[in-house]
C-alpha cells in the first residue's frame, strides 16, 4: 500500500507578533498525521514561513484552517515589511515528496483554492504548475504591484481577475496556492570580503542573466565574507554539484575558491544523493543500493487487515470503506486488463485502456483515502483536546472541532463518490469488456456497493455533530443521490449478468 507525502510551504504576512503566528502553527498542529517540520520568520520581512508534511488530503486540511486563521488574525491594510507580499497568507505550494506526482500536486492546490474562494471569500491566484494562464506561472508577476496594487485593479482590470473567489479583495487580501518542484535555498562562501565577487559569480549563473535555468542568485556579504546566496528552484534539472562547480570555475577566475557552503532549511535527500553520485562518479548507481532504503522498503506498516483488528479506534470502518472500494477498482482493472489485446474485443479495445486507467487512477486515490479517513477521526480526537480555559479558548475549541468534523465527513463522502464511479466502471466492462470476466467485475460493484453503505454510515453518524445544519442537509441530499444513482446501475448491473452471463436471479 502506498503512503503518498506532500509538502506545504505556506509563507504568512506576520512575524513581529508572536502570538499570532502561535495561533497559525496551532491550526496546522491540529490536523493528525501533518508534522511541522520548519517554523521561521523575519522581523524585517514580516514575514513567517512554514514548512509541514503528510498524507495530502490531512495537508491539504492545515493549509486551509492556517489560511482560515491568519485571515481572521492579520489586517493587510496595517501591514508593512520588506517582502513582496499580497495577502496575510501569501503563497500556499505544494511539492510531492514521496508517491505523489505533480498532476496530483496541482489537483490538490486547485481543491484547496476552490474552498478558500468559495468557504472564506479570499480571491485566489494559481501559479507555478497549478497556473491557470501562462502569465501566471512566475509568482512574482502573479505579485506584481503586492496588495496595494491588486487591491486598486481587482474588479476594474480583468487581467487582475482571480482563478477563484470573489472579484474584490477583503482586509485578507488574496492568497496563491500552487505546485512547484522542491526549492532549495543553498549559499556558497568564498576566500574573500570583495563582495563584488561574489555579486559577478551569482550574476554568470544566475538564469535571468544567462545562465543556469534553474537558478536565481545574488552577491551579499555575510559574517565579513563574500556569499553566493542561492534559490535551486529545480534541483533535478539543475543540480546542486553542476553548481557547485560553475561557482568553483568562476571563483578561480579571480584568484578565490569555495570556504563553504551552507543549506537555509531542508533539503531533498534526493538532492543530496545526486551530489554524492556526481562526485563519485558512481555510474551504474541504482537508489535502492541505499541501505536505508531497503530498510524503510521492508519496514512498510503492518497488513491492513491485522491493523484493522489490532483494537485501536482507527482505521475504522471509513477506511474499511474506502479499502473495499480500491478493491472494487482493482477489479474493474482486472476486467479491462482482460479484454485488451484480444481479438474477439478489437473493437473496444481503446474503451477498455480509457476504463482501465480511470479504474488504476481511483484504486490509487481510494488506498490513500484508507489512511486519509484514519487521519481525519484522530484530528477530531486532537480538537477535543484543545483547552477550554477562557472564552477565547473555548471558542476557539469549539470552533476547530466542527472544522474536523467537517473534514471527517468529507473524506468518506468522498469515497462514496468514488464508490459510485467505480460502480458504474463496472457496468461498462461488463457491457462491453470479456464476458469471461463478467462476474470479476461484477464482484467489483458488490465491493463498491459495500463501500458506500459504510462510507454513507460514517458521512450520516457526523453531520449529526455539525452545527450548520444547511451544510449538513445539503450533504446529506448529495449522499442520498448517490445511493439512487447507485440502485440504477445495480438493476442495470443485474440485467447484463443475465443477458451476457447467463446467470439466474
């Protein structure tokens, strides 16, 4: 089973008030299975950056309470600092770590944009891989004029016009939420106090100055000696050892070398690794020659199964649901595996290879959503657990545990949706695909049917602690429609197995 991990580097207008940017790191500490891994801020900038990972629908979740905070705690129109900045939450990336790719990376920015347009009404710009429009890849032209400037042309100036959310800017200001690859901040320190050197070496690779693509540099003295100060911003394409080098070339021009280098936060293993394979020259290297590697590769969670007989209160029956879904998927890739490449199926060949990857796109989705559901009944479990000594204190209780609660109810409905489509998967490769494997598929629906019984048990059994009943009703009518929807295609499931299998009701 797969274990997919984001990053979120999300970067909030506020650093001279402690306080505040307490209450930001306690929204994100509230969602279970996120870790914060980075707290850092600059007085001048006034400006604080985080850095957390996890599953990504649990990251997904802290990055939205995180923008929800700072929104309710940060005034744009009394902020200053140094940064380019156009929002109280500025910019959200996120960056796949470990079985994820950026397609799913950008899905996930453009979920999360989506919410905070729609639920807290701040305008949302996309950007880097999640941009919408070619002029919006490069953040800093997404920046350009900062808040003050997109405050004057927003609903005025229809280039300045959000991806999502209203067309007017609130106190928050505007957020944007992207995909990028992971960046590493990486400064080189040489034998000399002529800064000048440093600032001609960072202006050779610098790519707005011709040089490496993925590079952005500048020359600053720091601590009495000449600095390189660096952002990779793709350290597969450009890597950390081509630049190294570059610098070390440069710097023997004008008679210095390389004192030392050092890295301003975290850095990919996988950066490092390249360094240590460029260096060594290790040309037939495969990454799972790492002896952590294997280790972790062997050290995998326990079955499943056993986890969800173990006696603890998660997974539970949420994850039993989306795990009997994947299974349902699983079998409809089956089933369409089984009909390509055959003869007797030519003619429906193309429709099978277009079921059968929708199917592996949804076993995917579904096995993360196993952990996902696990991940949201704990963060629940952590908000009753806030204390509730104040007013204050109590409010804001009260307030995260019907944000978890919400959340707890839309991972399983979630899996419903995906039930259903799984279902009607199903019936199209039993209409079309190898009648052989007519009764595989339909084992698919029945586990897709099961599915969605218990994903509908636990969306029903939490929106009964919801306080807006509006949403509640409204996601009670959802998961009602695709309980009938789901009748139909099990009749018309039924009448297939009948007609093309023969079997008897």
């Amino acid at each position: 089973m797969s274990n997919p991990i984001v990053e979120c580097i999300p970067n909030f207008s506020e650093a001279r008030r402690p306080e505040v940017v307490d209450q930001i790191v306690a929204a994100v500490e509230s969602v279970a299975e996120v870790s914060l891994l980075d707290r850092s801020s600059d007085n001048d900038h006034n400006r604080t950056v985080l850095t957390f990972a996890g599953p990504p629908k649990a990251v997904a979740e802290a990055a939205f309470r995180a923008i929800k905070t700072a929104g309710q705690l940060i005034n744009m129109d009394e902020h200053s600092g140094e940064h380019p900045r156009i929002g109280a939450t500025d910019v959200v990336p996120f960056v796949p770590i470990s079985d994820m790719t950026m397609d799913e990376c950008v899905v996930l920015a453009k979920e999360l944009g989506q919410r905070v347009g729609d639920d807290l009404q701040i305008p949302v710009y996309f950007y880097e891989y999640a941009a919408t429009r070619p002029d919006r890849v490069n953040l800093e032209k997404v920046r350009k004029g900062q808040y003050e400037g997109i405050k004057a042309e927003v609903g005025t100036n229809p280039n300045r016009e959000p991806d999502t959310g209203p067309n007017k800017i609130p106190s928050a200001g505007a957020t944007a939420i992207g995909a990028r690859d992971p960046l590493v901040a990486f400064n080189v320190y040489l034998t000399t106090d002529d800064v000048s050197i440093a600032t001609n070496i960072a202006k050779t690779i610098r790519h707005s100055s011709g040089g490496l693509r993925f590079v952005k540099g500048m020359g600053v003295l720091v601590d009495g000696r000449a600095q390189v100060s660096m952002n990779l911003t793709n350290f597969r394409k450009t890597t950390v050892a081509r630049v190294v080098e570059m610098i070390r070339r440069e710097a023997q021009r004008y008679g210095v070398a390389i004192h030392h280098s050092e890295l301003v936060g975290l850095i990919p293993q996988e950066a490092l690794v390249d360094a240590a394979v460029w260096y060594t020259q290790l040309d037939q290297f495969e990454k799972d020659q790492i002896l952590e590697t294997r280790l972790y590769a062997s050290q995998k969670k326990a079955d499943f199964l056993d986890d969800l007989a173990d006696g603890n209160p998660t997974p539970g029956g949420g994850s039993a649901a989306a795990y009997s879904a994947a299974m349902g998927a699983g079998l409809v890739a089956m089933a369409a595996r089984l009909s390509i490449g055959r003869k007797k199926y030519a003619k429906v060949e193309d429709a099978m290879k277009e079921i059968l990857e929708k199917a592996e796109s949804l076993r995917e989705k579904l096995t993360r959503a196993v952990d996902e559901d696990a991940a949201s009944f704990t963060a629940i479990m952590q908000a009753f657990k806030l204390p509730k000594e104040s007013d204050e204190e109590k409010t804001a209780r009260s307030q995260a545990i019907q944000d978890a609660t919400l959340y707890a109810t839309r991972v399983p409905l979630q899996t419903a949706r995906d039930a259903v489509f799984v279902m009607e998967l199903v019936l199209k490769v039993a209409t079309k695909g190898n009648s052989n494997a007519i009764t595989d598929g339909a084992s698919g629906a029945a586990m897709a049917r099961a599915a969605l019984t218990s994903a509908g048990y636990n969306v029903r059994i939490n929106i009964t602690s919801l306080k807006d009943k509006a949403q509640a009703n409204a996601i009670l009518t959802e998961l009602i429609a695709l309980e009938n929807i789901a009748d139909e295609v099990e009749k018309a499931l039924r009448q297939v197995l009948i007609e093309r299998g023969g079997l008897n009701f």
